[in-house]
C-alpha cells in the first residue's frame, strides 16, 4: 500500500513538472489581442500561475490530498466532478474490451491447443498474428469503414443514440439500464460499444491467445495431464479440466499488465469513436493546455493503473495459493 | 415440443440481443425529416459562449448562435442585421452610444428579456475578472441608462468596432436573473438564451441535443430537434454523412468532398470563409532585410498551391484582407515573380549558392495541407536562393511564442475575422503592442495607431487600406490564402454557407421539392 501511495506522489511530481516545462501556456491561448502586459499578468495570476514551481506544486498538491483537484479551465467546472461523469463511460468501455479479449483470447488459446499439428493451427495462427499485429487505431478506423461505412450495422460515434438518449442517475450507463430495465437503452449502448470494445480487445484476445496457448501446451506435456489422458478423458476435457487451471497464471499476470495498456489506448479509440469517457476528454485537455484537467486525468489513470496491478497479484493468489508465499 | 437446455437458451438470449442492437441501429440511419443531425467538428466545452477559451473559438460559434442571441445579427455573408438590438449607434460626436432593445423577447424559462439583461450582459464582459478573453473591447463602453426599451451609455475610449463585437465573439445577451440565481456552475448545467433552439440533453464529447423554440421571436426553426454530434476526427465525419448516421458534416478532406458531393443522396457545398492562411514574419535575423522579406513573398506561387494541394479550393491574397473584409482592397498584388525574388535576393548577396537561412514553423494537420504547404513553398524558396528549415509545433507553443515574441523568422498561422474588419485581421495581427503580432516596428505603429479611434469610418477604411499597402510593400507579413469550407449534406436538404464559417442551424432547411 505504501509502495502504491508513493508511486502516486511520483506521478503527481512527474505530471506537474512535465506540463510546466512542455511548450503551450495556457494563458497565451487566451489573451485578448488588446491585452497589456498588466492584463496578461493579472490573467496568469487568477490561474496561479505567476508563482513559482515549487509553490505552485505545493498548493496543488495540499487541494489533492484534500479531495479539491481545481477548476478545469476550459471547461470551467469542477475537475473531480468532470472525472467522476467521464470514467464510468471508460471503465465500462475497458471492462468490456477486457472481457471481451478474454473470452476470444482463451477460446482462441483452447481452440489451436485442440488443433494442434493440423492445417486448421496455421490458419488461426495467422489470424492470430494479424489480430496481434494490427494496432488498435487501426482496427478502429477498418472497423468504421467495414461495419459503419460499408455495411452500416453499427452506430459510429457517441455512447448512445443522441436522439432518444434518456437521462440518467449514474454515470454508469450499462448498470443503470440494466437496472432499470431499460432494455432498449441497454442495446442501444452495446450497439455503441461493439467497434471500441473489438478494437480494443483484438489486440489483447490476440496476446491472450498466445501465451495461454503456450501455457497449456506445456501443461498437456504434465504427467497428471498425460495420466488423464490414459484413462480415457476427451482431449476438450483434459484442456478444459486438467491443463487450463495450471496454465491460466502466467496469462493472468499479462492480461493485468495488458489491461493497462489498454486503458492507456482507450484515449484513441473514444477520440475516432466520439466516445464521451476520459481519453477524449484528455485529449481536449492537451490541445487546450487545461492543467489542473491533465493533472487530475493523468493522476486518476496512474491510480487506476496502480489498483489494476493489485487485483491482478489477488487474484493470481486466490488461483495459487503458492504465490502468496513467494 | 422442443426442451429449452442451458446452452440453447444462451445462444437464444445472445441471438435476441444481437437482433435487438442491429434492430435498433436501422431507427438510427432512418432519422425522421424533424431531426437535423450534425456531424460537428469541435467539442462544446462551456455553454457560456461570453468567458473562457471557447468563447474565442470561432467554430463554436454555430452552436452558440442557436441557443443565444447576440446583440446584433449577421447575415451569412458578413453584413450586420438586427437581433436583440433593432438600432444602436453613437451620437453625433461619437461620446455616447445608443441601443434599442427588441420588444416581446422570452427567455428559454418564459421570463421576458429585459434591457437590464443587455446591460447587466455588457457590463459583465467588460470585467477581466469576469474571464472574458476580450474584456477590454467591451469596457470601452460603460456607465449606462435605461429609459423603457432604450440604453444609453458613455464611451469611455472610444472603439470604431464596438458594435461590430456585438456580432462577434463573446457578443452574447446572457439572463441576468437566471444567471444570478443559478450561478456559473449551475448555468453550465441547464443553460437558456433566448434563441431559435432550447438545449435539451447534452453529453460533453459526445453530443448536444436541442429542441426548437416555439416562442423565438425570429424565423421558425425548420427542426423540431437539432443534434450536434462531436466529432472531432475527420474520417470519422466522413463515415457518418456516408453512411447516413448524420445529415451533415463539415471541414473534411478536400478529396473526400469531391468523392462524396458526387455521390447519390448527397451534395456539398463550399464557399470562401472568414479565415485565412499567412505567414507570420518576426523581424529578426534575415528577415530585417527587406529585400529577403519581399523574396520570400514573391517565390511563392499561390494559385500552384491551391490548385495541386487543396484541389483549387481556396483563394490566393495579397494581403490579410479576404474580398470579403469592408477594407479589401484588390489593386494591392504582390504577385509569383521568382525572377524578382531572385534578383532581390541577390541585391542583398545571397544566392543559391549563397542562401538566405531560417528557421519556418509550422501546424501538422490543424489546417488543411498546412505541413504540406510549407513543404511547397520552402522548396520554391529553394530555387531563388532561401533555405528554409521547417519546424513543426502545435498550435498551443505557437500562441505562447507569439505572446512572447519568439516566434521563429516565418511562423505559418491561420488568422480568423468573422466580423471583417480591418481592425481585427490587419490591426491585431500587425499591431506591436497586440501580444498576437510578430513584425513589431514603430513605422507600421505609426501607421495604425491613429486607426483605432478614428471617428471618421470612410477615413479610417481608407487608412487600413493605406496600411494593407504599406505592409505589402515592406514585406511585413505573408499572406497565403482564404480558406474555403466544405460542407456535404443530403439531398433532400438545403445549406446556405456562412463565410463566417459557423454552421448554424439555421441555415439548414429541408430542400423545396
């Protein structure tokens, strides 16, 4: 716990340094063309920006730790706020696409193991190689011209469709429908979510695919697996039953890490899909120099970044108790 | 009779709710005649189109203009009509100004504008603390009475373009009482004005939806609901007016337009707008010789550029006024003479053995071609004897360079002037003691100043236009292009184009078969 809360005091030194010394001043994209140097000083001054780095930080950082991120300058809304209505939209986004690559990852992995030395390996080889390949932008935008363009079956952009878009209690949407039964707004969001979650989650299904494969494979080569297999057991079963509970592990710990990557890449794919979660909004951010804005997305994706590690090594042990003994 | 087992129900469960979403995505691509779905190219940051910086963002505009009235309207062709004001002027020595508020105005909450609104609106945009980018416009008018529909109030420094603002950026009447009883953050929330459409639903990223209102005092909307989708990403645009998602999109590839302006069930349209590409000059190094300056502006073969690069879609200028600017003046050319710019240079000793270096900086893909331009142009330089090294940077270092004066030696910008007047292109961008300018020296200050308070208005456009000429004859700025804005929306739709470049609802209407 103490490793992760300096982990977070780094970031925040890094982040705030890092923006203060990029080129792009908020306050020039904001001076009035009659602006005197008095006007432009009292401008910097009402975004505390004329004090020193140090003192800057320091107030910051004192509003962080007591919950008070700042005001977006752009936006000119409350930070914490702001995050609090973006990052369900992402969370729902990056758990599907987990879920999702998984599910295909896995389902993949047990397919070539069960195939193994057959034509048919090669194939999902290759696909499996394409899928690994392909970076999840670039899925993305096939995506649109595929099932948006060519064959529009999919909504291209937004969460939901603006023209019947109820309102909500919560920020998470999925939840909300489900709960209220709204199934027509519940389908309405899946539809929205099918290219985000696929371009996001091939990549991973494809990372997924491989290491679980390799995993299993050697755990087919086990004696308890070779043991089974003389008494009779299916080759479906002995993958199922026998090897995939050693084999999942090593893939676990990946997928962890992978996850990561792939909330990091949820900032692309919401900006070519309109997806109103916090990548877009980082990106507005950035073009815009918001400051506290960066400082409070970048601050909450290293915390989330932090809790994903510490799921994934819980529940690594709560497969193998082994681990938790080093 | 069949048995349900756990498998088939899943697989029935999965089946219905595949034929569930694609069921209800035919209801999205069939949007009904009452919807206008725009395709936009920004995000709306803040519904308070009076502070921060969105209110300077011309794209913006559009949105701006449907929700709330500003002061006085323009016409799509930049010419000034009534809005919440039916006249307004100053007195005979230009001390005092005078405005006539519309009569039988509600607010979008059924409470009746009041001249106090217009009052309380200006006076708040002329506070800095306020953060109203251009503060110090609006308090050049100030200490103002109301008598029935009429406001009057004193011009405490006097602005020829005061009224002209009231049209432009951050001219917007806001609700006095509405807003004082809500405050900011609650404004942001459930924003009213007193225009054709009611904000409805509004998701930030996402999407704006609004419906039309009944009570607007001018033209009827044409839409029952007005959907601006953001959509940030060019491609993305695209796919949505192709695959019928939207009903009109703007600002995409050139190319892309001529490909889909031609296919069925849809058309484009694209007009010269209130924006204008340039090459910023900071006089230092080379660029304080004259004879470089003027090279570098006669090497370059516009027309080449616009015709090759942006498929003919743009309008080469001489100077930072378009022709539809009040102070364009046609007769000032500079001209493509690669001959002359050779012989310039080399009557300052460079050649293209010998050439003239700087450094250029300039946007990756903020403007159309705007890298590949560059591209163009240093390699014209390259044949009458300047050596140019790009530098590209986003747009947010070039404000902070610009404001520091620091800007490379040439700088490529896009320079917005929606209201047209030379005060605002010329004056702001060429002005030494405006923190935009980059060519700062006491002659061309000389020249200006006196137009900023000049009473006269024939003198003071015949100034402007003296000062276009001076400025072409030094070499002080390089002025490239107008840009032209594409906009492709279906058929069955009619769009009249805004050479401010806002695409207002209002200027969309179903075609008359």
């Amino acid at each position: 716990m103490l490793t992760a809360f300096v982990t977070l005091i780094g970031v925040a030194i890094v982040i705030f340094c890092l923006l203060r010394i990029v080129p792009g001043d908020p306050v020039a994209m904001m001076i009035s063309p009659s602006a005197t140097p008095a006007d432009i000083a009292a401008l910097r001054a009402r975004y505390g920006l004329d004090l020193g780095l140090f003192q800057q930080f320091v107030i910051w950082f004192k509003a962080v730790t007591a919950g008070d991120f700042g005001a977006s300058i752009s936006l000119r809304r409350d930070v914490v706020e702001l995050i609090g209505e973006r990052l369900p939209a992402t969370l729902e986004l990056a758990f599907a696409a987990l879920v999702f690559g998984v599910l295909a990852g896995g389902t993949i992995a047990v397919i070539t193991t069960l195939l193994r030395r057959t034509p048919l390996e090669a194939v999902f080889e290759f696909l499996n190689g394409l899928f690994l390949a392909v970076p999840d932008f670039v899925w993305a935008l096939a995506l649109v011209l595929v099932l948006g363009v060519a064959f529009p079956v999919l909504p291209l952009s937004g969460r939901l469709d603006p023209a019947s878009a109820p309102a909500f209690v919560t920020p998470f949407y999925l939840l909300e429908s489900l709960v209220r039964l709204d199934f027509a707004t519940f389908s309405d969001l899946v539809a929205h979510m099918v290219m985000p979650v696929l371009a996001l989650g091939l990549p991973l299904a494809a990372i997924v695919a491989r290491i679980l494969k390799e995993s299993l494979l050697e755990a087919m080569g086990q004696d308890y697996v070779l043991l089974a297999r003389l008494k009779g057991m299916s080759p479906l079963r002995l993958v199922l039953q026998e090897a995939l509970r050693n084999a999942v592990g090593p893939t676990l710990t990946l997928t962890g890490v992978q996850f990561t990557f792939m909330i990091g890449g949820t900032v692309i794919i919401e900006r070519i899909f309109a997806y109103p979660g916090l990548g877009n909004m980082a990106i507005d951010a950035v073009i815009n120099r918001d400051l506290p804005l960066i400082q409070g997305i970048v601050l909450i994706f290293g915390a989330l970044f932090i809790l994903i590690n510490i799921a994934t090594d819980a529940l690594a042990v709560l497969l193998d108790p082994r681990q938790a003994h080093g | 009779m069949t048995d349900i087992t756990r498998r088939r129900a899943l697989g029935l469960g999965a089946g219905s709710l595949l034929a569930a979403i694609l069921v209800g995505n035919v209801r999205l691509a069939g949007a009904d005649s009452s919807t206008l779905t725009i395709a936009f190219n920004s995000n709306l940051p803040s519904f308070d189109g009076t502070v921060g910086p969105s209110a300077v963002n011309p794209t913006i505009q559009a949105i701006y203009r449907a929700v709330f009235d500003q002061y006085i309207g323009q016409a799509p062709d930049l010419s000034f009509k009534p809005g919440l004001l039916t006249a307004w002027g100053w007195n005979e020595d230009k001390t005092r100004v005078f405005m006539e508020v519309r009569s039988g105005v509600t607010w979008h909450d059924g409470t009746p504008l009041t001249p106090e609104d217009v009052v309380w609106s200006l006076e708040r945009a002329g506070k800095p603390e306020t953060g109203n980018p251009v503060s110090g416009v609006w308090a050049s008018i100030g200490n103002f009475t109301v008598n029935g529909q009429r406001i009057e109030g004193e011009v405490k420094s006097f602005d020829p373009t005061i009224f002209k603002w009231m049209a432009y950026l951050t001219g917007y009447v806001m609700p006095k009482a509405y807003y004082e009883k809500v405050g900011a953050e609650g404004f942001e929330k459930k924003p009213i004005g007193t225009g054709p459409y009611k904000v409805d639903a509004y998701e930030g990223n996402a999407f704006l939806r609004l419906k039309a209102n009944p009570d607007y005092w001018g033209e009827k909307p044409a839409f029952e609901t007005v959907i601006f989708k953001f959509v940030t990403d060019a491609t993305s645009r695209v796919a949505e007016i192709e695959s019928g998602s939207s009903d009109v999109t703007l600002e995409i590839p050139f190319e892309e337009f001529d490909r889909l302006k031609g296919k069925s069930g849809l058309k484009g349209v694209s007009t010269p707008i209130s924006d204008i590409g340039m090459i910023f000059i900071t006089n230092r190094d080379v660029m304080l010789d004259k004879n470089v300056r003027l090279a570098a502006h006669h090497a370059i073969d516009k027309d080449g550029i616009i015709k090759k690069l942006l498929r003919g879609y743009g309008q080469a200028i001489d100077t930072l006024e378009a022709p539809q600017y009040i102070a364009y003046d046609p007769s000032i050319k500079v001209g493509y003479d690669p001959k002359k710019a050779a012989a310039l240079l080399a009557a300052s000793g460079f050649s293209k053995d010998k050439p003239a270096r700087f450094t250029i900086q300039t946007t990756r893909g903020l403007k159309p071609k705007d890298y590949e331009m560059i591209q163009a142009i240093v390699g014209m330089w390259r044949k009458v004897g300047i050596e140019a090294e790009i530098e590209v940077y986003e747009i947010a270092k070039h404000y902070e360079l610009r404001a520091g004066h620091k800007l490379a030696p040439a700088a490529f910008y896009n320079w917005g002037n929606a209201i047209g007047d030379p005060a605002t292109s010329t004056g702001f961008s060429m002005f030494s003691k405006s923190p935009h300018s980059a060519w700062k020296s006491d002659d061309l200050d000389a020249k200006i100043g006196p137009l900023w308070t000049e009473k006269d208005e024939a003198r003071r456009i015949a100034g402007w236009k003296a000062v276009d000429a001076y400025i072409a004859q030094e070499g002080y700025v390089i002025p490239l292009l107008q840009y032209v804005q594409p906009i492709v929306f279906k058929a069955g739709l009619s769009v009249t184009p805004n050479v401010s470049s806002a695409l207002e609802p209002g200027l969309v209407s179903k075609a008359k078969v």
